[in-house]
C-alpha cells in the first residue's frame, strides 16, 4: 500500500477542518479516500451551522490529492435553504463553479456561506433563481438543464 501523497493529503483535511472552524461552522465529517485509478486520495469534508436540525450537512468540500503531492482545486459545494437538503436538492439553488486553491479556502468558504445567507434571504423576498449575488450563480436543477435563451 502506497503512502505517496498522503502527507500533502493530512494537510488538506487540517486545511478544511481549519476553514470550517474559521467560518463559525461545525465539521460533520472529513473523509480521505484513496484511488488508485485516479493516482491520489479524494478529501471530502461537511459542515454545517450550530443548531441545524437535518441529518444531512448544508456545505461540502471536495478535491484530490494526486500521488505525487499535486492538489487540485478545492470544490465548494452547497444549497441556498435552511431545508433538509436531501428534501431540497432539486428546489434550492446551488452555488455554482465554486472553487479556489487550498490557500484561499477559509476566505472562501466563509464568503460562500456569507452568500448563500444572502440567498436564501432573497428568495424569502420573492426572487427565482438563477440569482447572481455578485461573485457566483446560484441555480437550481432547472436552470441548469434548461438551454440558454438570448
């Protein structure tokens, strides 16, 4: 059994861990997941608010740890609702193409979790997705499927 890349990937799970605490949130889980077929080690971290009553967590983290020590863009991953999000996956808008390197990710993280509170704020108002906040594209399985209309 390899242990290549496994170093550079310890660092990133303490990277997350280090991120979610920075944003004020609680960690739910950081899993390590070596793949051979993909040359690296999958990290996957969850998080969620104090107080959230779902099972599920409300923002995730992904990237890949390649063999060699190489890691990939850090993959934010999260819904716009205080719902179950298994109950919301395909009604809540999605932060879109969120990614950032391993160095920016406690900024990024807390600006993503500043955003969707922004989101879910703005559709309590009455606004439908895609909502743009600024920096991302929020949007639900609908808008991502339906073909863009000029």
């Amino acid at each position: 059994m390899t242990r290549s890349g496994r170093e550079p990937a310890e660092d990133v799970k303490r990277a997350f861990r280090q991120a979610i605490e920075f944003t004020g949130l609680k960690l739910h889980e950081v899993h390590m997941h070596k793949m051979d077929h993909i040359q690296g080690r999958v990290i996957h971290a969850t998080a969620f608010p104090e107080g959230w009553p779902h099972d599920l967590p409300a923002i995730e983290m992904l990237t890949t740890v390649r063999f060699d020590g190489t890691v990939d863009t850090v993959q934010i991953r999260c819904g716009a609702s205080d719902g179950d999000p298994l109950m919301e996956t395909f009604r809540a808008p999605r932060v879109q193409r969120c990614c950032c390197d391993k160095v920016d990710l406690a900024m990024t993280l807390k600006e993503v979790w500043a955003a969707r509170r922004e989101v879910v704020a703005r559709l309590a108002q009455g606004e439908t997705p895609p909502i743009f906040d600024g920096k991302w594209n929020w949007e639900t399985t609908d808008d991502m499927l339906s073909p863009d209309v000029e």
